[in-house]
C-alpha cells in the first residue's frame, strides 16, 4: 500500500536566509553570542523557508504534505533520515536555491513527520521505495520532470532502492549523504543502545531543540529551530484534561481485576506515566527501537546497488573511514564523485548545509542537469 508523503517543491524565495555566523541575521547573531547571552531554542516555521503546504493523495491514502513549487530546472527529490522529516531539509533548500535553478520536493517518508498511511508498520526498502515512486506519479503523471535523488542515511538507502528499481523513470542523478554499507552494518549492533540513551519526553519544542543541539544530533542552531519540530510531537492523551482523566480513570478500572498487590504497583506506574507526560508533553513521532527488523534490508547489499545504478551518482561523506570496500574500489574506478565535509556531525545537510549545497549545486551544473544562478561558480574539483 503506498504512501502520501509530506512533499515539499521548493521554488525561488525573495532571499535565501543568512546561515549562523553568515552576519546579517537574527538566528546568525545569536548563535554568535558571547557568555552569559543565552541562544534562542525557539521553533521557527517552515513558513521561513518554504513557500506553500499541499496534501499529495496516492492511491486512498490520506496525509499532509509540504509543497515548494517552483517552475523552472530539475527536481531535486529529497529523502530525510531515520527519526527525521523533511524538515531537516529545510536551511539546505534556502541554500541550494541561490546557486542553482531547481525545484525540490522533499518528503516524509511513511510513519515519519505528518505522514499517515494505513499500514504504519511496514518500514520495508521495498515499500518505501515503492512510495517514492508512486508520489512522483501522482505528483508528475506519465510525464515526471527531470530528478535527481538525494538521501540522507535510511533516506540515503531507500533513494539507492528507488534508483536500482527504476521507480523513478525521469532519473538523472543520485546523490547519497552519509550512509554506506559496511559503517551502517557495523553501527547496528550499536543503535539500539543509542536510542535508549536518548531522552523520552520533553518539557516543550524548545526544550527538545535544545537537546538536539548540546547533544550534537544537530550541530547548526538554526536547522534544529525548524527541523526539531518534525521529529517530536505531542503526547497523546494531554491535550485536555477530559482526555487525561479518562485515561488514568479507564487504567484504573481494568486494574481492579488484577492482583491486590500488583494492581497497586501497576497503577502507580501508569499515573506516574501520565503525570510525566502532563510534564513532559512531547516525545518522538516514531518510535525507532520497534523499526529494527527493517535496518538489515536498509543497508545490506547497498554499496553494490549503488555503484550498479547507470546514473551520474554523488556520495557526501562526514569523513572518509567511512568508506567500505566496495565503495573504496569503485571510487578509485571513477564510478562516481566523493566529496568528503569534515566537522559534521552525521547530519551533514544541517551541520553544512552550504557546503553540502555548494557540492550538489556543482555536480549538477558539470553534469549539465541545471544553471547556475546568483553569479555562483563551481569551486576547483575536491576528490
């Protein structure tokens, strides 16, 4: 069953918005503060940014979407990574724009942002996959502009998956953004630690960007500002003291049938569950722990997949120990562009997002897929 994903297609803005330590912006000089200033964690729109919000239906399913039109040059197809939207796109799109003219559609990927699909569960390469194309074909019909695909992590994987199925009959180019095979396998074993390490409720939006931010999640203060605001959401059961009331009232009642001393403990339990989430209002939109019998499929045989896609293809990396075998081999082959950003964390579009604009925005105008826009000149070939 697919999927309405959250789409964005991003055209021309009055001025793309100064990036932190750029000068001449609000978010910039903040983030410039000296001791004792305290920094604005506060949510910024994506009205900031983008220049309208649409639904995109496929086949009866129903969600939200957000849609940048723009009318001129290629697509740039947006792919966000695990736990994210597309709203980590957000201060990347600002940038790619004033050096190229394009379009971008970034979506939200199923079970992710404000997406709603009947089968939620199913985070499979192929389904996801499978949704990509189909709001492309909603979206374009038999005739779809020409799109580059560019994916970050799991959103890196499931644009290799799309490209290798030929999901997207238009495709010009792939980019992929810190994720490879062998580091991804490796990390696994890891991630679930990861994840329980991470906060499972907060105090407010701001609250929640602030954590992203002295956590290292997100390195650049104005990305999290817009971006933190697709990855949490409210708790459910909070918005009205109504709704919580039957909910604590409901676990008490089936409590009654259990065991006197358990029944006790467990409704403890469960209304210090309740009074934390009337705390601590927002958590996470998806719970990623319960994904992980799809990571393996995400990743595995990726490197290979990629490097058999007969397209230009792009891979930005936050540092080169992450390059496996295979890739090692095929970018010594030339089989595609590598362009490594140090100083990021794994967010690279947002800790960097001119420096990972100025790299797509190049192989897009050596490659001939767009013009240059705003006097930008591609810099002297990296490696």
């Amino acid at each position: 069953m697919s999927a309405l994903e959250k789409s964005m297609h991003l055209g021309r803005l009055p001025s793309r918005p100064p990036l932190p330590g750029s000068g001449g912006s609000q978010s910039g000089a903040k983030m410039r503060m000296g001791p004792g200033r305290k920094r604005d964690f506060s949510p910024v729109p994506w009205s900031q940014y983008f220049e309208s919000m649409e639904d995109v239906e496929v086949e009866n399913e129903t969600g939200k979407d957000i849609s940048f039109s723009g009318s001129e040059g290629p697509v740039l197809l947006l792919l966000h990574g695990g736990g994210h939207s597309a709203l980590s796109w957000a201060v990347f799109t600002a940038a790619i724009i004033s050096r190229v003219q394009c379009r971008i559609v970034a979506l939200d990927l199923r079970s992710h942002g404000e997406t709603k699909v009947k089968n939620p569960e199913d985070l499979s390469a192929e389904t996801m996959a499978k949704d990509v194309g189909n709001v492309v074909e909603a979206m374009y019909g038999d005739l779809p502009p020409p799109i580059m695909l560019i994916g970050h992590s799991m959103g890196g994987a499931i644009a290799v998956h799309t490209a290798s199925s030929n999901l997207v009959p238009s495709l010009l180019g792939l980019c992929m953004i810190d994720v490879v095979e062998g580091t991804a396998m490796d990390a696994l074993n890891s991630m679930q630690n990861f994840l329980r390490g991470r906060p499972k409720t907060f105090k407010s939006l701001e609250n929640a960007i602030e954590w992203s931010v002295k956590s290292g999640q997100i390195r650049n203060l104005e990305s999290a500002r817009v971006s933190m605001v697709g990855q949490v959401k409210q708790c459910e059961g909070i918005t009205s003291p109504e709704g919580s009331k039957s909910i604590v009232e409901g676990i008490i009642e089936e409590e009654e049938e259990d065991e006197e001393g358990s029944e006790s403990i467990s409704k403890r339990k469960k209304e210090d569950d309740m009074e934390t989430k009337k705390d601590h209002p927002y958590t996470w939109r998806i719970e990623l722990a319960k994904t992980e019998k799809y990571w393996d499929g995400w990743f595995r045989g990726l490197s290979n997949l990629f490097l058999s896609c007969p397209i230009p293809k792009l891979l930005l990396l936050a540092g080169v120990d992450r390059l496996d075998k295979d890739l090692t081999i095929g970018q010594m082959q030339g089989k595609f562009q590598m362009q490594v950003l140090p100083q990021c964390g794994h967010a690279v579009h947002e800790d960097a997002p001119d420096k990972v604009a100025e790299a797509v925005a190049t192989f897009l105008i050596r490659h001939r897929f767009a013009e240059p826009i705003g006097g930008f000149q591609c810099p002297f070939p990296g490696s």
